[in-house]
C-alpha cells in the first residue's frame, strides 16, 4: 500500500504565539510505502503477560474508553485556559503526545494493535522484547496496548533498527498506548537506531491511577525525520511519570518532540530530562509541559533539557511550559543550551585531547548516560556501540 500523509501532530496544550512556529508539526510526505499494518511479534511473552494479537486499533482502545471519566477526572471547576487544544484530539480513546491524526492513519490503513496484559500482582521479571528488524525501502505502522493491572510491574523493550545499512531509507510509524492501575508499574524502553533515510513516528499515550508509575527510557539516534511524542494522564493520587530522553541530530536530521504531563490527582509527580546534541545543519523542536489541573493539589512537576550545539548551523528550539490550575503545587523547567566551553577545550588539550576527540567524548557521554538506563545489556551495548560508530 501506498499512501500520502498530511498530518498535524505534536499540538501544545496550548497555543502560543504563531510567529513563534512552535505551536505544532506537520508530517508531509507523499507516495509513502506501508508494506505490513501490524507489529513484530515479542521474542518471547513471559509467565504473568498475555498476548491477545491482531485487535483492531479502535477495537483495543476500549480499555480507555472504559475509564475515560477515571483519566479524565476533574473538580468541575469551571474554567480553560486560553488557546487550549484538548477538544481537538476528544475522539482518542486515551489522549497522545502526537494526537488525533495518528489514530486516524492507524484506523483508515486498518492497522491492527497487539495487546499485552499483566496479570494483577504478577511482578514479571523478564522483560517483553519487541524488536523491529527493518529493510531498506519497507515501510510499517505497528500498534501496542499495555495494560497493568493491580499492583503488577512489567518492562517492554521496543528496539527500532535496520541493521548495519546506515543510509537505509524507508517508514516506520509506532503508537503506544499504556494503562497503569493502581500500584502498578510499566518500565518502557524505546531505542531508535533507523538508517539516515527514514521517516519516523513514535506516538505515546497513558493513564496511571492511584500510586501506579510510568518509567520511561527513550533515545533518538537515527533516521532523517523523527517526531516523538507522550502525554500521561497522571489521573489519581500519588501516581508518577519518569522520562529520560536522550537525541542525536546530525546532518540535515529533523527532530520534533512534544511532551505532556498532566497532573489531576492530588501529590502526582512527573519528572522529564532530556540530553541531546545536534551537530553539522541539524534541527530540533522541543516541546514540553506540566499542566496542574485543578484538584491536584501536593504534585510536583519538573522538566529539565541539557543540549550541546556542534555547529554553526544547527537550529535549536525549546519551549518549556507550566500550566497550572491550582496552588499548593511545585512545578520547575529549566533549559542549558550551549557549545563546548573554551575552557573545557583548554583542559583537554593540555592533555594532548584535539577538539574532535574532545567533541566525540562529550557527545558519548551525555548520550551514554542515557543509554546506562537501558535494563538489557545486549540492548545496551548495540546502542553504545552505534554511538561510537556515529560519532
């Protein structure tokens, strides 16, 4: 099948102002090759999870739809701020970080979505390993629900590659989508090793209830044009979203993300960090936000970017943003942009360190220290390694 995309995705809660272009993305791409609709089977389902393959994509949402008066809880204070986009995407079973566009593609190519259900109380201790091993020229759109009952904990690895061809081109579009109940816990992991000629998508959606968690590990190393985005639902008390995001821009490389945390139940807490760099003509949008609803009293929000620029011509936008509806909360956003400091340079040359060597080393370390958080070792190494090869 072969298709056009115009879609607008990665909307901010919010419009800004429109001269600033940082409002949402569009995805543009014509004559488009989708060759499968559905996802890579794991290398193995273990004890505690069940798979229910081949659910249609509406179909699977259900669990959302369910409790959608349980994720969208609200004191019924009146009251929405100004600009705000939520009705556009009202038709999601669960709201994602890219929005309804997504799920319309998905619906309109008949994609199917692979279901994975924890067992309540099951702590399950190895992890569930997806891997996509794409082809020059193939293109796929694959599509997961994660549903952790009561007090379950289970890790997912979703491993994006296309082998040892670096110039590979083709399509590969993901959507995610996670419901924690409470007490339980789902440790996602999402590595993005695709050829220098691919389009890319990866669109997050989740709901925690009360003391549930999402733990999030993501990088972002390859293909020519990346979106990226989550919003959690933080919906009951004491639930917790945890992202640690790591980049490469290099070349003409595209990179858009947006990230949301919303905050509705009381003591909710969210911490999302980003480390990038981006080199040569290389381009990155960042969007993230703490939204505190009204009744989240007690919630922490924190959002922090720590990016390094390597060439002159690398464009660069971060727009961190706070949303809040109630008092007694603590929301913090932060930003450090900049280049290699001159005294840092100095340092290493002194110690016979050229400026290309010291470049390679602070590129692998802010990237590894993303890569450290990745719970499979093999998974690991094949990222440290296509790191070193990179740079």
């Amino acid at each position: 099948m072969n298709t056009d995309l115009n879609m607008k995705v990665n909307v901010l809660p919010v419009y800004t102002y429109n001269f600033l272009k940082v409002n949402d993305s569009t995805i543009d791409a014509s004559d488009i090759k989708i060759d499968t609709v559905d996802c890579p089977k794991p290398d193995a389902v273990p004890q505690g999870v069940t798979l229910n393959s081949g659910v249609a994509f509406e179909e699977a949402g259900e669990i959302f739809r369910a409790n959608k008066d349980k994720i969208l809880v609200s004191t019924g204070v009146p009251g929405e701020p100004n600009g705000d986009t939520s009705a556009r995407d009202s038709e999601q079973a669960i709201r994602t970080g890219m929005g309804v566009d997504v799920d319309k593609l998905f619906i309109s190519a008949g994609a199917t979505c692979d279901v994975y259900t924890v067992d309540e109380g099951a702590i399950v201790e190895q992890p569930v390993v997806i891997r996509f091993d794409m082809k020059d020229g193939q293109g796929c759109l694959a599509s997961n629900v994660i549903h952790a009952r009561k007090n379950s904990e289970v890790t997912v690895i979703m491993d994006y590659a296309s082998g040892e061809d670096k110039e590979a081109s083709g399509f590969l579009g993901v959507s995610t989508r996670v419901l924690v109940e409470e007490g339980a816990r789902v440790n996602l992991v999402k590595t993005q090793m695709l050829g220098n000629g691919y389009l890319h998508f990866d669109d997050l959606g989740g709901a925690c209830f009360e003391k549930g968690a999402i733990r999030l590990v993501g990088l972002e190393l390859g293909a020519k044009k990346v979106w990226n985005g989550s919003y959690i639902n933080l919906a009951t008390k004491e639930s917790d979203f945890t992202s640690d995001i790591g980049f490469l821009g290099r070349d003409d490389h595209q990179i858009d993300i947006n990230y949301v945390a919303d905050h509705r139940g009381k003591k909710t807490n969210a911490l999302m960090q980003f480390k990038g760099v981006l080199m040569d003509e290389a381009q990155k949008t960042l969007r993230f936000t703490i939204d505190f609803k009204n009744g989240s009293a007690g919630s922490v929000g924190d959002e922090q970017e720590d990016v390094l620029l390597l060439g002159e011509d690398v464009i660069n936008r971060t727009m961190p943003i706070i949303l809040c509806q109630e008092e007694d909360v603590d929301g913090r956003h932060g930003a450090t942009i900049g280049q290699l400091g001159e005294d840092l340079l100095f340092y290493m040359q002194s110690r016979g360190i050229d400026e290309e060597e010291a470049k390679r080393i602070m590129i692998k370390a802010r990237l590894d220290s993303v890569a450290r958080l990745i719970p499979d070792a093999a998974l690991m190494q094949r990222v440290q390694y296509y790191i070193q090869e990179i740079i």
